[in-house]
C-alpha cells in the first residue's frame, strides 16, 4: 500500500513539475518572443497587412514588421520591413504615394527608416535617412553642438515628386534639447545604383 502511495505521489509531482516547466517556458516566451500577430490597418492608400515579430531581450524590445499593401484593385504588394522598438508602432509610420511610387517612413525605426516601392516593377529601395542627412559637422563645432553620430535627428519627407524627395531635418542639440535648427533637402533617386543623391540643401535656421 505504501508502495501505491509513493508512486502516486511521485507521478504527481512529475506532472506538476512538468506543469511548471511548461508555464515558465510559455511565460518566458511571451516576455522574449519571438510571438507574431498579424495587424491590418486602413490606409488612404489602401489597406496595410502587418506581419509582427516580437523578441526581447534583458535591456529592449524589437517589433519587426513586414509591410504589404493590398490596393484597390486587390494586388498585394510587398512595401518592405520597418523596425521598430516600441508597442505602439502603428502610431509611428506614415505611408503615401505619387505616381511613381509609394512611400513608406517612420523616425522611430530602426536600420532602415524610409522604404520606396516602384509602382511598375514593385521593387523596394530602403533608405537609412540619418545617415543620408547633409554633413553639418563645422557647424556643430562653431554652435557647440555635441559632435558625433547619431545627432539627435528627426526628419519628415515633404513631398515626393516623380523620382525627386524632398525631407525636412530638424536637429536637436544634444546638450540643449531645446536648441533646434531645420534643414530642408532635395534628393534625387537613384534608381540604378539603389542611392540617395543630394541635389539641393537650404542652409540651417
């Protein structure tokens, strides 16, 4: 009998602790992913399809999203990935388009954060736009600004036409966040060498 009772005993155990495992493992895997959603959300352009992948690690949190666009004549296209390191990211992207391309962007992303579709071949040009930001490095020195990159940058495309962007910087003063300057840019697309030219700049206010 006792024999019956420590078995039963044990096979408890085992089930609980295999129950623990279980749990600890599925909370650990919703606290670091990687977990995937799927969000659709309705754009002027047409309806986006998000494809979410969530990882963690101890210091951050990274929301990979993969962008398609279903339009109205019900052609899915591939817009391409933004990341992003924040939950709310649906609030921090803005997608347009012209009769050339669509235009994917967010200040909040992280590698890339400006995605051109071509509307002919769907192709996706991505674009880092704070490492395509004009040279300001004299200036920063005579302002006393804090030299090296990244600056403390923001910028916002103006408006696209045919294969010109025009992209409105605004600095931030590391030391001073209050001190801003603005520069407005032209830049040519480069469709064969997948590049951003810069075709004119406005000087710093």
């Amino acid at each position: 009998m006792k024999t019956e009772k420590i078995k039963k005993g044990c096979g408890i155990a085992i089930i609980t602790l295999i129950i623990i495992i279980v749990g600890v493992f599925c909370m650990v895997r919703t606290a670091f992913g990687p977990t995937f959603r799927t969000v659709k959300i309705d754009n002027p352009v047409g309806q986006l399809i998000c494809e979410e992948e969530y990882n963690a690690d101890m210091a951050a949190v990274f929301y990979d999203v993969d962008f398609k666009l279903e339009n109205g004549e019900k052609q899915i296209i591939d817009l391409g990935k933004l990341y992003f390191q924040k939950e709310d990211w649906i609030k921090e992207f803005e997608l347009k388009e012209n009769e050339n391309w669509y235009y994917l962007s967010s200040n909040n992303s992280n590698i890339y954060d400006l995605i051109l579709t071509d509307k002919i071949s769907e192709e996706n040009f991505s674009f880092d736009m704070k490492s395509n930001q004009p040279e300001n490095k004299e200036l920063w020195k005579t302002e006393k600004y804090t030299i090296g990159l990244p600056y403390s940058t923001n910028f916002r495309i103006d408006s696209l036409k045919q294969n010109s962007l025009y992209v409105k910087y605004e600095y931030r003063n590391n030391e001073n966040y209050n001190l801003i300057k603005n520069q407005s840019v032209e830049f040519k697309i480069d469709k064969l060498n997948k590049s951003l030219q810069i075709v004119n700049k406005s000087d710093l206010k």
